[in-house]
C-alpha cells in the first residue's frame, strides 16, 4: 500500500538515497533537511522538498503534517574527525529527535523510524580489533562513544519510552559504516571509506606516493553499502522488532586493508604513514 511518508535528513548521503527508493516505489513523499536545497545531495523533483530546521519544534509538526510514517534521520554527524571536535554540535541532535518525536505522537502517524548509530556501544566491549560482533545489548552498562555516541543513546531511549508512554509505534536502527554514491568525500564529515578513497585518488593525481593514515592501520570496521542500509532500514520499519537492531555487515575490514583496496582501485602503490595522534575511534567495532 502506498503511503504518505516524510524523511528527515533528506538532503544528506543516506536521507538521499532512501528517498529515491521511496519515491519509485510510487509513495507521496516530503523530503526534509537543514541545508539549502542547492546543497542538497541528491534532489528529486517529482516529491515535496523542505528546508527546516528541525531543531525548532513548529519546524517538526510543519514536516509529519499530513504524513503518515516518518523516517528521521536528520542528525549533525560526520567522520572521527568531526565528531571528535564537535560533541556540543552532536549533542543537540537530541533537540530533533524530542521535537520530532512529540510532532510524530501529536500527529498520530502510523510509524516512526529512527537512525542510531553502532557509537552508542560501550568502548570497553571494543578494545580489541579482532572484536566479536557486537550484540544489541552490549549497548549496556551504558559507556557510548562521547558526545555523538551519547546522543544516540539517549535519543533511542527517547523512541522507547513514547512508544511506552504514549503509544507510538517507533523502529530503532543502529547503523554501522555505510559508503556508497551520492556522500560526502571531504571537509572532515566523511566516513573512512571516501576519505581513504579521495587520499589515494589525490596521491596519484599530484604524483606523490604517499597517504596519511589516522592510527596505526589496525583498527577494524564493517561497512555496509547504501543499497543494503536502504533495504535493511525499509525491512526494519515494517518489521515487528521493537528494541534497537543493528544494521550492517558481518565482514570485518581493517584500515590497512581499505587501503589496499583503493590502491589496488586506482593501481597505485603508496607509501603509509600513520598519524597516532588523529582521531580514530575505537579499535574494533563490529
């Protein structure tokens, strides 16, 4: 059945591409974000495009008005390097989610989804690089990645107790690194994969034979490709799975390997040198 459906978060790397998806398969969809619709990632013309900020509570019932399910994923977040020196900016994400949280309830829609993130997974469970897989309730004894992390958290108990309190029907997703089309690739709010990717594309455009790795190389990740994060988020919204799921791939990757992977991409050799001192995260998340 085709329904009325808002995503928040519109204009950026997933929001784009899950609004793409929505709008083919025949939904009537409004499409919401912060940025300039210039700057959007992707636009499409034949929906509803919105600039709000949606930190503002009349700017959350403008964007669920008429809407039936509501997919939010509008958030300040980007890579380590930007969630590292911008925590106080991660956390007032928590003022999108509240908003859109009691505009969803006030508007009674059918469902409403929200993004987390694999940061809220106490660091001590992600120590190691060869780290087991990560169980949704490894989240607890709570010890979240700080500021973004936090927020994340935080907000996720947000959806659980309006869903307890109030009757909301929320899905919650914890995604794990997803890369693809259409995202980010510079100014500090792009994940590992683009930015390994634009190095090596840079070291061999100038010449140089040589790339800048933060940390040792070691650490590891999974990553997901947007088509599957689209498909999965979709499966979770309509499934029956009320506590946080996580979201990703099962594959763990190394920084050195994604290394290897664009060099053997571009077909370039470089020569590694590794930044101890740059912000890298934790050394195993899986």
């Amino acid at each position: 059945m085709k329904k009325n459906i808002v995503i928040t978060g519109a204009g950026g790397f997933i929001g784009g591409h899950l609004v793409n998806d929505l709008r083919q398969q025949g939904n009537t969809v409004r499409a919401v974000d912060i940025k300039p619709l210039e700057e959007w990632y992707q636009r499409f013309e034949d929906v509803e495009n919105l600039q709000l900020d949606l930190d503002l509570r009349e700017s959350c019932h403008k964007a669920v008005d008429g809407m039936e399910i509501v997919y939010n994923l509008a958030a300040n977040m980007g890579g380590m390097g930007f969630i590292e020196h911008n925590k106080a900016l991660c956390m007032l994400s928590v003022l999108i989610n509240t908003h859109m949280c009691i505009a969803a309830n006030d508007a009674a829609v059918e469902r409403y989804f929200f993004a987390s993130s694999a940061c809220v997974y106490n660091a001590d469970k992600q120590r190691d690089p060869n780290v087991v897989a990560l169980k949704e309730e490894d989240a607890y004894p709570a010890l979240a990645e700080d500021g973004y992390g936090w927020e994340k958290l935080f907000s996720e108990r947000m959806c659980r107790h309006f869903r307890e309190d109030y009757g909301l029907t929320t899905r919650v997703a914890r995604f794990h690194n997803v890369y693809g089309p259409e995202g980010t690739y510079t100014g500090g709010r792009e994940k590992a994969p683009a930015a390994i990717c634009r190095k090596v594309i840079e070291a061999k455009l100038s010449a140089t034979s040589e790339i800048e790795i933060w940390g040792d190389g070691q650490q590891t990740r999974s990553f997901m490709y947007i088509d599957d994060c689209v498909k999965g988020t979709q499966m979770i919204m309509d499934s029956d799975i009320l506590e946080p799921i996580n979201l990703g791939s099962s594959e763990l990757v190394t920084i050195n390997q994604l290394v290897d992977i664009a060099e053997d991409v571009a077909g370039i050799k470089l020569k590694r040198r590794y930044d101890l001192g740059a912000p890298k995260g934790v050394n195993g998340r899986n």
